[in-house]
C-alpha cells in the first residue's frame, strides 16, 4: 500500500473520530430525567441517539457511496441521513411531551434562548431541569447529527475505498470506531447535555484528546489489516 | 428523653442454598475464561458446541468485566460499556482475521491473538485516559484493567462466533459468510446484550454476582441458538448439517437450564414473591 494511501486512511480515521466526539457533545441528552419529563432532551443515553443517527448516516452514505465515488457526496449523504433521523426522532419527542404529558419544551440551562431570544425561566416548571426540545436544543441536535453522520461517512469512505474492505467489513468498522469514540464523549458529558449553550460543552477538549488517541490507534490497526491483505478484500 | 429501644427485627425467613456456585473469583476467572476461550478461538477444528462453551466462557468474563465497572455509576448507563466493548471487539477481530495466514498450521490460527492483544492495549489506553484526573476522570476504580478486559474479550467473542459460522478463521470466508450476509449486525447487537444485559437487568442494592452470571450464560445459549441457525442455513461446517443441529440442541438446554435456575434463585433470595401468571411457578 502506498504511504500517502495510508496517511490518508489514518487522517480521515482521526478526523471522523473528533467529529463523532464533537456531534455526540452537541445532542440533546435526556436520559432517565427526560423519561419523566423533568429534563430537556431525548429520553434515553448518548449512545443510543448517536448509534441510531449514525445508522441512518451510514445506510445513506452506503447507498451513495454503491454510484459514487466522491468523497463529498458519500459524506454530505451521510451527513444528511443522520441530520434527517435525528430530526424525526426530536420531533417526535416534542410532540410526546407537548400532546402527551402536557409539557411545554424549555431550556433548563439557559434562561433566555441564545438564538431566538425567547424567555425560557417563566415557563420551567419548578424543581425540574426543563422540558422537551426546545429550538436552540432543536438546531444544536441538528448540528450534532449532521457533525455525527459526516464523521461516520467520512470513515466509512475511508474503510471502503481506501483500505480496499467490502461495503459490509467498512460498514461495520466504521460503526464500531465511531461507536468507541461516541462512547468515550458520552462518559465526558456524564448523563444529561442540551447542546452547544450547555456549561458542561466545555468539557469538550478533554472528550476530543482521548478520542484522538483512540482514534489514531483505531486508525493504524486499520493500515495494518489493509496492509497485510493488500487490497484482497 | 427517654431512648427508644431498639426494635427487635424479625429473623429473616431461611433461604434455600443455592446450588449454582461457580467458584471463581473476578481474576481467576478472566484469566481461566481468557486461557480457554483463546485455546479454542486458535484451532478452528472443533465442533460448533465447543467453540460454544468457549463464547459463553468469554460472556461471562465480559459480564465480570462491566459488573465491577458499572457498580460504581458510569453516568450513561450500564449499555454504553457494552457496546464499547463489542465495538472494540470487531476492529480486533478485522485486525485478527488480517494476520490469520501468518504462522498458520492446518486449521490452528495463532496470529489472530494478536487482534486481541492489540486491542487489549487500546482498551488500556482509553480506560487511562478516561480515569486520568486531567482528562475525563471518571474515578472509577480499575476502570483501565476493566477496559482492557473489555476489549479482549470483546475480540475473542466476536472472533468465536466467526469461527463458528465460518469453520475456519480465513479472512475472505469470513467477509463472505458472515460480513456481506449482514450476520455480523445480528452478532453485533447480540454479543453487546450478553454483555450488557446481565448487569443492567439485575443491578441494585441486592445485586449477586453469582444470580447475575446466570443471566450471562442464559443469553449465551441463545446466541448459541442464533449461531446454530446461521450455521445450518449457511451449511459452512465440515461436520455437516449435524454440528448446527447440536449447537442449537445445545443453546436450547443451556437457556432451559440457566432460566430455571436464575428465576429459582430470584424467587428463593427474595423476601416475598407475586405471581403475575406471566411466568409459570416453578416450585
């Protein structure tokens, strides 16, 4: 295999690893608090969303990918799908919580909303941390997935053409490196985050150091196997 | 004020002994499950059932591994490490299947330990840098062991279950059989619950960790099921349709034996059990 090849490989391995770490920082969180309606967020953990988003991202990617070989194109339809899936899934929280438990979406963070300004505080219910997905929750989960699914086609692209791995082998690969990195930012957020207005966003450097590392290594056990099978599969 | 006697507790009804005992510590038993699990990762020759007790073997070495983790909290739940594990699994296992040629005598593949080594150094290297007070710090005690642990066992399990399908540890049968039908989704979300589910399903202030094993080995009887299946319909073993059947005769009694056991042991060790008519009373 060609050096360049194998830097390439390595790069795109790190990049879509930081990428994975930043989208999982940036998505609505709930956890068990959002179950109950007493948290802002999705109802369930970090890996769960980003594992789903992902999925989505790839299954897109994976398709554009089969007529494609652009490295653009298979990462903006990934991008896309995750973008998409995420979307769907934090509007149908919304509806839940508003139709369902009668709650009305609100940041528990913030008190007035950084993009739309809207007052946040009057309508928090007391002893709770917020309620739904509201519009700044909303984009940052936007962003988050778009950032999740370009870093998860970024590396699918990379397993695929680069390394020479059939669609299923990269497919996989990738997940499971974006899942150890999705993973590594979801014990760096610990439980509950709202987006990119959340005080514990700044803890992101330290989520992004390790994934780095984990990553690189991720990325050269990936040149090893490419390399010893020499392009064969 | 006058000082309340203290109350006189009831004596707390006898329980029945339990007659599931495994009798290995955490360390004896990741080193016992390692050893043997990789014993029969290697040499590819045996029948599916082996290879079976070596995959529930590894699940119950992974169990240990997320059940001394996760009794300290993770913040995102017991799954995320799971699935850590699993994930790592599969990059060892590519990684693996890779060097399998080198060294290789008939049907013993030694270099595939290498993934698994390789992978335990990357499970080391997250796990400190997660526990590291200036990075992540998490402050779990052994958290970097753990992930380590995680990550070998994680790589033989889904190297095994390859094995299985395949027969053999050669990377292109296994892209074949087990990458490009898509198995190894099925083999990803399965092999995570056998690790995952064990604590998560019985965590709390009266977790055993000889109840929650049980768990462990009850879900791997039925990825044995599963593997079984895969096995006779892909028809890959060179024992015949013969080694999917017993793999699955063999899933099918551990998974009778162990649910038994495991819904006995629950309903012995608590205090008062109702029946929901759900589960049928075993008395």
């Amino acid at each position: 295999m060609e050096p360049v090849l194998m830097i390439l490989i390595v790069v795109l391995v790190v990049i879509g690893g930081l990428l994975a770490s930043l989208g999982a920082h940036l998505l609505p969180v709930g956890g068990a608090p959002a179950a109950m309606g007493t948290a802002t967020g999705i109802a369930t953990g970090t890996v769960q969303i980003m594992l789903g988003a992902t999925m989505t991202g790839l299954f897109t990617a994976a398709s554009v990918a089969t007529f494609s070989d652009s490295l653009a194109l298979v990462a903006l339809s990934g991008a896309v799908g995750a973008t998409v899936m995420i979307s769907v899934v934090m509007f149908m929280a919304n509806i839940l919580y508003v139709f369902g438990c009668g709650v009305v979406p609100i940041s528990g963070r913030v008190d007035v909303d950084p993009i739309t300004k809207e007052p946040q505080a009057p309508y928090k219910t007391p002893q709770t941390d917020g309620h739904g997905v509201p519009n700044v929750v909303f984009v940052s989960g936007m962003m988050g997935g778009f950032i999740g699914g370009l870093g998860g086609a970024l590396m699918y692209y990379a397993l695929l053409n680069y390394a020479g791995f059939s669609a299923g082998t990269a497919a996989i690969g990738a997940l499971s490196i974006f899942v150890a990195n999705a993973i590594i930012a979801a014990y760096n957020i610990r439980g509950t985050i709202e987006g990119f207005h959340d005080p514990k966003f700044k803890r992101l450097p330290f989520a992004l150091a390790t994934s780095l590392a984990v990553s690189l290594l991720c990325g050269i056990v990936v040149v090893i196997a490419a390399t010893v099978l020499g392009g064969a599969m | 004020m006058t000082v309340t006697p203290a109350v006189v507790e009831e004596e707390a009804p006898t329980k029945k002994g339990l007659n599931f005992t495994f009798p290995l510590e955490e360390t004896e038993m990741g080193i016992v499950a390692g050893i043997i699990a990789a014993v029969i990762t290697i040499y590819t020759g045996f029948p599916a059932v082996i290879k079976g007790v070596g995959l529930i073997l590894a699940f119950l070495w992974g169990m240990d591994s997320v059940h001394k983790t996760s009794k300290y909290g993770l913040g995102t739940g017991v799954p995320s490490i799971g699935v850590l594990a699993i994930g790592y699994g599969v990059i060892g296992t590519v990684m693996g299947l890779a060097l399998a040629e080198y060294g290789r005598i008939g049907q013993l593949y030694p270099a595939v330990l290498v993934g698994v080594l390789v992978m335990g150094v990357i499970g080391l290297v997250s796990g400190t840098m997660s526990n590291h007070e200036k990075l992540i710090a998490m402050k779990i005690p052994h958290l970097e062991r753990a992930m380590m642990e995680l990550g070998m066992a994680g790589t033989l399990i889904i190297l095994l279950e390859c094995s299985i399908v395949t027969g053999s540890l050669n990377f292109g049968a296994v892209v074949t059989n087990v990458m490009n039908t898509g198995l190894i989704a099925l083999m990803f979300i399965f092999s995570c619950f056998a690790i995952l589910h064990p604590y998560n399903a019985c965590l709390g202030p009266d977790e055993r960790r000889e109840r929650t094993r049980m768990v462990a080995v009850e879900i791997g009887g039925l990825v044995c099921v599963l593997l079984g299946l895969a096995l006779v319909v892909l028809g890959t073993s060179p024992y015949g349709i013969l080694d999917g059947v017993s793999l699955i005769v063999f899933g099918v009694a551990v998974w009778v034996v162990f649910f038994r056991m495991f819904i006995k042991a629950c309903m012995d060790e608590a205090y008062s059990t109702v029946g929901t008519g759900l589960i049928k009373t075993i008395e």
